[in-house]
C-alpha cells in the first residue's frame, strides 16, 4: 500500500505510471469479479481504489499549487 509520503516524493511521470498500473489491475480484478470468479485476496479492490484516490488527489494538490504541512511529530 503506498503512503501519501511515497506518493509525493515520486516525479510527475512516475505518479502517471503508477496510477496507470493500478488503473490496469482494478480493472483486471473487476473483471475477474464481474465475472463471478472470486478474487484471490478480497480487500484488493478496495486497497487499489485507495491508493488510485491517493495518487489522484496528490496530483491534484500539485496542479493547484496545495502544500500541505507535515504532521507535527
């Protein structure tokens, strides 16, 4: 599962292919599952729909010029 740190400090072309390759395999798992086949691990599609949210919404922040503060540790 990729953490929104990971997802920021990946480049602008990096962020387009791995939202790519998890496009591709939701849509393999959503297959499989339309399918009435059952997936190996029943949360994936849950956890692909979450890091795609992630990588989409952190693009987005960029294109609006968002920084966001680090947390307090």
């Amino acid at each position: 599962m990729l953490k929104a740190a990971e997802v920021r400090s990946l480049s602008k072309e990096d962020r387009k292919t791995k939202l790519a390759e998890i496009e591709l395999e939701l849509m393999k798992e959503r297959g499989v599952q339309a399918m009435g086949g059952s997936t190996p691990s029943p949360g994936k599609i849950r956890t692909l729909r979450r890091e795609r949210a992630r990588i989409l919404t952190i693009q987005r922040e960029a294109q609006l010029g968002i920084h966001l503060l680090e947390p307090a540790k």
